[in-house]
C-alpha cells in the first residue's frame, strides 16, 4: 500500500498562484494529479514520469507545469494564473510497477477554490 500526504489547497483570488505538494511512500513510475468539480467526473490534469516527460491537459497547458523530486518521492503542481474554472478537488496521482503490474493509487485530495 502506498501512503499519500497532499498539501498546499486553499482559496485564491482569480489571476493568482497556488502550489500543490504531494508525497508518496517509496518510488513511483508517474506522479500526477486530477481534479473533481461538483458534478463532474474526475478529469486528467498533468502527470510526470520517471524519464522526465510531462503531459498536461489542454485547459491548464501554460499555466501551469508539473515538477517532481525524485529523492523526497514529491511531486508538485506550480499552478498561474488561476481560472474560477479550476476550482475543485485536486487529487494526487502515483503509478508504479508491482512484480510487472501496474498499480494506481489516488489520494485523498485537497480543496482548491478560485473565487473573488
């Protein structure tokens, strides 16, 4: 079992920054995150492998960039120019390999709310 700790929601006024945190137990082949607005589905946000290479969804490309910390297990999401859009429940992401299967663990999420 993989134990996951997330910091760094909160509220933020439109136009303004927020960095996310998230700290996994162990190694991991991917990091990322998703986010869950009120009556929606959870949706892809960014994600960061191992080799280095990033993939974002479209609606946060540019604004914002994923980064991870191999040596503290951290993978941080730099989030600009926040959008009321973006407001949601982001929740962390971490892949890795189990005796050649691929398993998938989600934290337990963090509240940010973009409002003024």
């Amino acid at each position: 079992q993989v134990q996951i700790v997330e910091s760094g929601g909160g509220l933020v006024q439109p136009g303004g920054s927020l960095r996310l945190s998230c700290a996994a137990s162990g190694s991991s082949f991917g990091m990322g995150w998703g986010r869950q607005s009120p009556g929606k589905e959870r949706e892809f946000v960014a994600m960061i492998f191992s080799s280095g290479i990033s993939n974002y969804a479209n609606s946060v490309k540019g604004r914002f960039t994923i980064s991870r910390d191999d040596a503290k297990n951290t993978v941080y999401l730099q989030m600009n120019n926040l959008e009321p859009e973006d407001t949601a429940v982001y929740y962390c992401n971490v892949r890795r390999y189990n005796e050649g299967a691929l398993e998938t663990y989600w934290g337990q999420g963090t509240q940010v709310t973009v409002s003024s």
